[in-house]
C-alpha cells in the first residue's frame, strides 16, 4: 500500500505535466511567462548571491547589508 506523499508527490508531477503541455499548446502564454520567469531568476537567485557577495567583502564585520 502506498503512503499519502506518495500520491502527492505524484499527483503534483502529473498536474505539473498537464500544465506545462497545456503552455506550449498556447503559444501566446509564453510571452508572459518567459519575463516572469526570469523575473523571479533575477530577483531571487542572483541578489541573493549579491548579497552573499557584499557580505564576505564588507570590511565592518559579519553584519548582513541591506
């Protein structure tokens, strides 16, 4: 018998699946998509890695900068 996160985890790849099939039927949907993408790669990744950055080269201390 399979556990509970099992379904979960399977059901939420099959609704990710169906999704991004549905996307690429829709061609227009990309445009939107695409920037808010890269958005979000902008924000979250590389200004955490800024500001990991700005940390190791501040001369003050270990204080976060922001």
């Amino acid at each position: 018998m399979e556990k509970i996160e099992n379904y979960f985890f399977r059901d939420m790849g099959l609704m990710f699946g169906r999704s991004i099939r549905h996307i690429l039927h829709r061609r227009n949907t990309l445009i939107i998509i695409i920037p808010l993408v890269c958005m979000l790669l902008f924000v979250y990744v590389f200004s955490g890695a800024i500001l990991i950055l700005d940390m190791i080269t501040n001369k003050k201390g270990n204080k976060w900068k922001r």
